[in-house]
C-alpha cells in the first residue's frame, strides 16, 4: 500500500492577493513527508449551465478540474465567508465537480476533505465552514474534524500575501497532516475491504 498523498487545493476566492489563497500556499510549505499540494484556480469555469452541459458537454475548464480531482487523494478547500456563507464562485465549481460525465464518474465522491478559511472579521470563515459541511454530506465527501483552521482578523496575520502568524501556520501544519492521515486511514480501510 502506497504511503504518497496527493492534495488539490483550491481557494473560493479570485482575488489576486486572496487571504485563502494564502493559506493554501502556506499549506504548500508545512507539508508532511511524501506528501504534495497541487493548487488550482476557480477563475476559467464558466457559470454552471445545464443546458451547456446537454448540449456540449463539460466546458474545458470544467473538464480539467474535474480530471484534476480525480487525480488527487485528498481536497484541501479554502474559503472566505460571503453573507454568511460560502462564496459563488466555490460554489458554482463544487456544481459543476458534482455532476457525472460520460463515464458515471462522481469526482467528489469518497474524496477525504480538509477545510481552511481566513477572513478579516472576527470568526475566520466558522459560517462559510460549517455551509461546506453540509455540501459535503450530499456530495459524499469526507472532512476531517480537527483542528479547524479558522483564521479570524486576517489582515494583520499576512505580510504580502504570506501567512507569518506562527500560531496560524502550525494550525495550519496540523490539519494538513491530519488530513494526509485521514486519508491514508481511509485508504487502509478500502484496502482491507477489498482484500477480504
């Protein structure tokens, strides 16, 4: 059995100079062994439209996120909080990820999942998290519990872009190697299934 964690990650936010997207690199850098974080952008899918879907198929965009999923072991999602919520851009791409293409697939199905979130206000995203929660119960993702990393009056724990708050990055650190845990765990439990 394979000890290697392959991670997407992904941030709810287009802004070039994202908190979250922060987090995701600080992610990048607090990585356990044997472990890698590939990190995409939301920004080239398109809206989702069910009638561009029957007619066309998957947008390119669409399609390279999706195989980008399929790909990973694990799903590290970072994300602002919008009205209380998570924002229309993550959310528009987790429509478009649930979705089944020609061959049945479901590529967020069965995915170990972390969540990050960092905002300026005073609750680090808990809201915004806690609605990804419940997407993941329908799409059949699979969150880790602990640690939460929840990164309240961010502004002031970013310099250019970098996450320097050190009791950040090591929330950071642990819920990134609870993740690579988690799934390892998972996998363990699919690989004693299968052989009896």
């Amino acid at each position: 059995m394979t000890t290697s964690v392959h991670i997407l990650g992904f941030s709810g936010s287009l802004r070039q100079k994202s908190l979250n997207t922060g987090l995701l690199h600080a992610a990048s850098e607090l990585l356990p062994a044997k472990t890698t974080l590939e990190i995409v952008h939301l920004g080239e899918i398109p809206l989702y439209d069910q009638d561009l879907l029957d007619a066309q198929g998957f947008p390119a965009a669409v399609e390279h996120f999706r195989q980008r999923i399929l790909a990973a072991d694990a799903l590290l999602i970072a994300t602002p909080e919008y009205n209380y919520s998570i924002t229309g851009v993550l959310k528009n791409a987790i429509d478009w990820a649930s979705r089944p293409g020609p061959d049945k697939k479901l590529p967020l199905d069965d995915k170990p999942l972390g969540i990050m979130g960092a905002s300026p206000g005073l609750y680090g995203t808990a809201r915004a998290q806690y609605h990804l929660r419940q997407i993941a119960v329908f799409t059949n993702m699979h969150p880790i519990n602990k640690p939460e990393v929840m990164v309240p009056q961010a502004m002031q724990k970013f310099s250019d872009g970098r996450l320097t708050d050190e009791q950040s990055r090591e929330f950071v650190r642990q819920h990134v190697a609870e993740l690579v845990q988690w799934t390892l765990r998972l996998r363990g439990t699919a690989d004693r299934q299968i052989g009896g």
